[in-house]
C-alpha cells in the first residue's frame, strides 16, 4: 500500500515537473516590429526617446525581473 502511494507521488511530482519545464509563448518572433519603449531611466541619452530616434545607434538593453 505504502509502496503504491509513493509510487503515485512520485509519477505525480514527474509530471508536474515536465509540465512546468515546457516553454511558454514569449508573444513575439523573429523580425516582429519592436514594442514602445517605456523603460524605467536612461543613461545618457533623452528620456523622450522612441525607436525611430535610435534608429542606427548602437545600444544596450538590459531587462530583468525579481520573480
């Protein structure tokens, strides 16, 4: 009895790890055309700046998140 139970738990815990481990759809592809830029600061550069205005330059965007 015990044995089946761990036997369950454990194709359970499996399963829950494979479906969390499949990749969600990050809503864009190759070659989309760029979203707004809303960015928290700049450095270096004007904080009314747009795609357009960058266009040409070089530039680095760092994003990260806290969860």
């Amino acid at each position: 009895m015990l044995k089946r139970i761990m036997a369950r738990g454990s194709a359970l815990a499996i399963a829950i790890l494979l479906l969390s481990s499949i990749p969600a759809d990050a809503g864009s592809e190759v070659g989309d055309v760029a979203p707004a830029l809303n960015a928290g600061g700049w450095i270096n550069i004007d904080t009314n700046t747009s795609w357009d205005s960058l266009q040409g330059k070089l530039i680095l965007i760092e994003k990260w998140a806290t969860w």
